[in-house]
C-alpha cells in the first residue's frame, strides 16, 4: 500500500479547498489572424536566454498536476535546454533546479514512454501529479538556455486553493539535478545531500559507462567491468541524521539495479512499475536509464540526509551519472548549485560507447584474419 502524500502526510483533503487551473492559453502577445491565430493562442514560444514566469499562484494552495507537451522534432535538445525553478513563498533560492525532460524522467534527454506513481511521459504529454504545497505564494519559471525558440510549448499548472493555511511543519516539494563525472576510484556519486527535516521520496538516473573494458586480463572483463556494465555493481549508501565523515550507512545495498528493484543488469528493458523501472539499458552504447520512488514509505530524515551510489564495485569504474533527486523538507533549504550551461548538460557517449562494445568483434574479425591466413601458408608449404 502506498501513502497517500497529501492526506497521510501533509494532512490536505479534497474537500480544503477549490481545484483550479492556469495554463499556456492567452499567453502569446502577438497572434496571427484567422484560424492559424486561434490555434497558436494556446501556446506559447520558449526565446532563447529569457525567463518565463507559467504560474505565480497566490496561496495557501497545493499543485496536484503539472502538464507539459512540445513537439520535439521542432525542439531538439530542448528537454535538457530548458530549465525548471519552481519557487515557494518568495524564497530566494528556488527549492526546484532541473531540466525539464530530468524532472519528468526522460530517458538520457529524450521522451521514452513509461507510467510512474508521481511523473510520467504517456502519449506525447509530461506529467507530474507530486503535491506541491505553498503557504503564500508559489511560482515555475521555465528558462529556455538553448540557442533557439522553443516552439508550440503547451503546459497546465492544476492546484487546489486552500481554505485554511498551512500547517508550520508543512514539507515542501524539492528537486535537484547534478552530473558527476567519475574516475576509476572517484568518490561515490552524489544523489541527494540535505539539511534539514524531511524525507526522500526517491531518484531517476541516467548512467553512461566509461573507460576501457576489454583489458589483458579477460577475467577482468566479467568482474569488475561487467561487459561494459560493470557500473552496475555499485550499490546504494544512505546516512541518515549521521555523519558521512564518521559513520557507517544506515542503509547499504548490493548492487545499482538491486537499488532500482532490478536483478542482473535488468533481464527485461523496458520494465516499469509506479515505484521503480529501466527505461534503457543497452550493452552497445552502455548507457542505463532508471528510477525508484519509495511510495511505499519514503525515508524519513529529522536532521540531515546523504545518499550516494557506487559507480562500479568499490567505485572502480569510469562513468557519468545524471542523476534528479525527488524530496520534501521543511524551509529553509540550503541553496542549490546552479546547473551547468545548457551545452554541458547534454547526453552524448553513446557513439563511443558503442564503439568501444564493438572491439571484440574486431579482436575475433583480427584472430580469424590471422588463422586463415597460417592455414594459407601452411597450404603452400604443403604443395610445394
């Protein structure tokens, strides 16, 4: 059984309040005549370097459902170009900072269909149903950082405005995206580290192998490099109202897709359930896209929380990590990093990747080169 976020934990009914709706419609200054105009009044269009304010809501209110759809053969690259900041109660520093594609779980930047209990991509269209709650004011600001307009950019913002305030101890929603670049015996990578009292809800990743597999020793290539996805041995690490410093993890896992409730490098791709599921796993390029949320019961922290995720077994292995942490905390927060530059967000690698999956091919084409040239030369010596 899952919890109910908005009645067990933030005590929100149905009944507290009136469900409203702003949206893209209405919102182009400028509209061509005739039916071309009224089909371009429903959305709007992304120009490139300049903040655009969707929704500032006046509370109390709880966002219940965010919708966004883009027609990505016009857009390309836009799901990683446009960023999200979603601000609560005029705070300085947003409490959400992600891509628009990574809040929504896309797969390495582009919309692979899957059905989770609090976001989505189902048929065309983004969807998050995370309860957002806000005392005084809330506001999502989408930022185009790409070169060019993102056109035909349809969104619904669903609340409920409030009848009565707040709780003080009310958790509010947060989300934060980072890449890590990881060496052989880097550090963990870093999923979610905050202050404060809260809970994690859970995490999507995208994980892109590294490095060099196929080394000498061919013992080596099953364990630890995993045929390329030897990433996938590290495991999960939590402290919770510890210190990272000077403490073991109050939890510590076996493996990353035992995290994701996968077994084996996942045995089907694509497999997706509301909690958890691969969206790509794929030996030729070594990239791995995966989530968890802990609807079930989410992990509770009073203090402070650190979660990190071994890239390899004992961090042994090269691999970029992009991961989107989901989770809720009383305010203040500590100030999130800024997300790097739209052009260093991007996923690439596959092209290497499968590259570097393609040497063995090479190996065997060059071993069965060189034995039948021998048995050519064997022949000769024969006839003559």
């Amino acid at each position: 059984m899952f919890l109910n976020l908005s009645k067990d934990v933030l005590g929100i009914d149905p009944h507290d309040g009136v469900t409203q709706q702003v949206t893209s419609f209405g919102r182009r200054e400028k509209l061509l005549p005739g039916v071309a105009g009224q089909g371009m009044e429903k959305c709007v269009d992304l120009a490139p370097g300049k903040p655009f304010e969707a929704a500032d809501l006046e509370g109390p209110g709880l966002i219940t459902r965010i919708w966004i759809t883009l027609p990505g053969p016009l857009n390309l690259g836009a799901l990683r170009n446009i960023t999200v900041k979603m601000y609560w109660d005029d705070e300085e520093s947003p409490s959400v900072v992600a891509p628009l594609g990574d809040l929504f779980g896309a797969t390495f930047g582009h919309p692979r269909e899957f059905e989770s209990a609090y976001v989505s991509i189902f048929s065309g269209a983004f969807l998050s149903f995370f309860p957002m709650p806000f005392a005084s004011r809330a506001r999502i600001v989408f930022e185009n950082e790409g070169p060019l307009s993102v056109r035909l950019f349809f969104f619904q913002v669903t609340w409920l405005k409030l009848r009565h305030a707040l709780r003080p101890d009310t958790p509010y929603f947060h989300c934060h995206w980072r890449r890590t670049d990881a060496g052989r015996g880097d550090p963990p990578c870093p999923i979610l580290e905050a202050g404060g009292r809260g809970f994690y809800l859970g995490c999507h990743v995208d994980m892109q192998g590294k490095g060099f597999p196929w080394g000498p020793n061919p013992f080596h290539w099953f364990l630890p490099e995993g045929f390329g996805m030897g990433m996938l041995e590290g495991w999960e690490r939590m402290w919770i109202d510890r210190d990272p410093e000077s403490s073991e993890p109050d939890v510590h896992g076996t493996g990353g897709e035992d995290y994701f409730n996968g077994a084996w490098y996942f045995t089907r791709v694509p497999s997706t359930s509301l909690t958890h599921g691969v969206t790509r796993r794929s030996n030729f390029t070594r990239q791995v896209s995966c989530y968890r949320l802990h609807a079930e019961m989410p992990v509770a922290f009073e203090e402070r929380i650190k979660v990190t995720i071994d890239h390899g077994l004992n961090n042994a292995l090269p691999a970029r990590y992009d991961s989107t942490a989901y989770w809720y905390q009383c305010e203040p927060h500590a100030p999130m990093p800024e997300l790097p530059p739209a052009r260093s967000r991007r996923a690439d690698g596959a092209a290497k990747g499968f590259l570097t999956m393609s040497v063995p091919a090479l190996y065997a084409g060059m071993t069965f080169a060189a034995g039948r040239a021998a048995l050519k030369r064997w022949g000769r010596r024969d006839r003559a």
